[in-house]
C-alpha cells in the first residue's frame, strides 16, 4: 500500500473516509501498525511515560524522541509517521523549534512532526511549516501543560473554553496545519469543530464524529496494567498474555522441561572431549 501524504490524507476526509492511527515507540511495533495498514503511526512523546516509565511527558528529550523515531521508520517505511515534538523543544525560539522540527525529517527520517497548542503557538507554526515540514496540530488536553491545567481533565466543558477551541482550531488550519488532533474534548464539541474545518481532526477521547481517531499503542494493546481512562478501549489484554508466558517459561526452566530435545544442537560423539 502506497503511504499516506498530507493530501490524501485531507481527501479522506473529502471522503468521509476514517483516518486511523495509532503511536509506536520503537521498530517491531511500527512493523505490526504498518501490516496492518494503519494510516499513520504517531511517535508520540507518550514514550516517556509509556516505555521509559515517567510520571509525565515532560522529561523525554529530543534525541530519546529521534532514537526512537529512528526504530520506528525502519519498521514502516511504507507509512506515514510523526514525530511528537517534546518539551521545550519549540518553546523557546522560531529557530530553535524549526532546527528540531527538521531533526524528525533530516536525521530520523518521519514524514511530519505534531505539537502542542493553539493560537499562542502560531509563530513557531508557522516558521516549521515554512521550511516545508508538515504539522500535526493538538489541542484540548496538552499533557505537556499538565501542571498548568492542574491535571489530565477534560478541557472545553464551559462556554470560554469551548469557543477558545473552537477559534484556535480555525486558527491551526489558517496557519497551514494538516490535520488536528483532539485530546479529551465532549463529543460534540469535537463534532463542531470537526465540520468547521476541511483538514482532518484526529480524535482521543473526542468521540466518534472526528476524521480519525489515535490510541497509544500500550494502552489499546493493554499492556499498562494501571487505570485504564474512560476513552480507551483496549483491542488485547497482553499484559496477562505477557506474564503467563514469562511464568511458564520460568516454570519450565526450573523444572528442566525448557529447553527439549529439538532446542538443542548435538555433535558426533567421537569428537566430544573427556571429562575433565
Ligand atoms: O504522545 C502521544 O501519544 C500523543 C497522542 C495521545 C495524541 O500525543
Ligand atoms: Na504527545
């Protein structure tokens, strides 16, 4: 299957078509979202807490995002990926966030980079857009303002909010962003903002009337075992599968049953050394 590009992405919308996508951190996983013709894989900064085992996003860093993007383009290079801009790695200047925008593309090889916020973001935007690197917005909840926000809550419930969204979104597109994700918005203001655009919305916990919708690989796997957050819905339960396969084979190496016969190599008798 031919990948995916910014435009015929936006024609699947045209389409009414669902746009799918799910995160990946590393290279058998990408090769598993690419066989089974997932859309676009996003190299979400989701790694921190997912593989590395942080409290939040905000500590991964630009070069654990580039190794991991890295792994994951040689795993689906018939695929459209993304490459989460982490943490201050757009915040601080124009140049510096176009400087790693374009390590996602020069070193790691993604397609397009996605980040974080609306219109107080527009420069920075703007500026990678203008080096000709395509952008994932995200709005609603922005993990990497978690202390901001005062935790992972549903954003755009009141009136102020839900219009800030909604004018941000329009702003985004203006800007040139080729699709949009929401993150934890009520359905029905994502279905507002979703009909106000013609780029695609990518949804997470934004129901069902967006364009696509986006899950982090351990949590639709349900491979974290802890709460689970109402807008997931875990596909496989490979935490369980994972351990009574690590059991078992603990349970045969000490009883001696692991490994038999047919793992293990023989030689001609003759040629094997005394005793010693
Ligand atoms: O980092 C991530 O996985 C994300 C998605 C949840 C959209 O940003
Ligand atoms: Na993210």
């Amino acid at each position: 299957m031919a990948r995916e590009t910014v435009t015929t992405l936006k024609e699947k919308k045209a389409r009414e078509e669902k746009i799918t996508m799910v995160t990946a951190y590393d290279y058998p996983s990408a090769r598993l979202a690419e066989e089974a013709g997932i859309d676009m894989i996003l190299v979400g900064d989701s790694l921190a807490m997912a593989v590395l085992g942080h409290e939040t996003t905000l500590p991964v860093t630009m070069d654990e995002m580039i190794y991991h993007t890295k792994a994951v383009v040689r795993g689906a290079a018939n695929t459209f990926v993304v490459g989460d801009m982490p943490f201050l790695s757009y915040h601080r200047s124009r140049e510096d966030a176009v400087t790693n925008a374009g390590r996602f593309l020069q070193e790691a090889g993604a397609q397009a980079v996605k980040l974080e916020g609306g219109q107080e973001k527009l420069d920075v935007i703007k500026a990678i857009i203008s080096a000709g690197i395509p952008v994932l917005g995200h709005l609603g909840l922005t993990p990497q303002s978690v202390h901001q926000m005062g935790g992972y809550k549903v954003q755009g419930k009141e009136k102020e909010q839900a219009e800030r969204l909604l004018l941000d979104a329009k702003l985004l597109e203006e800007a040139g962003v080729f699709a949009l994700v929401l993150e934890c918005i009520p359905a029905p203001l994502a279905q507002v903002i979703s009909r106000s655009l013609t780029i695609p919305t990518i949804g997470i916990g934004a129901g069902p009337q967006c364009d696509g919708q986006v899950l982090v690989w351990h949590d639709l796997l349900g491979i974290t075992q802890n709460m689970k957050p109402r807008f997931v819905k875990r596909y496989a339960d490979l935490y369980t599968h994972i351990l009574q396969a690590l059991k078992a084979y603990k349970d045969e190496v000490q009883s001696g049953k692991f490994p038999a016969e047919e793992h293990c190599f023989g030689m001609n008798s003759a040629f094997l050394p005394k005793l010693y």
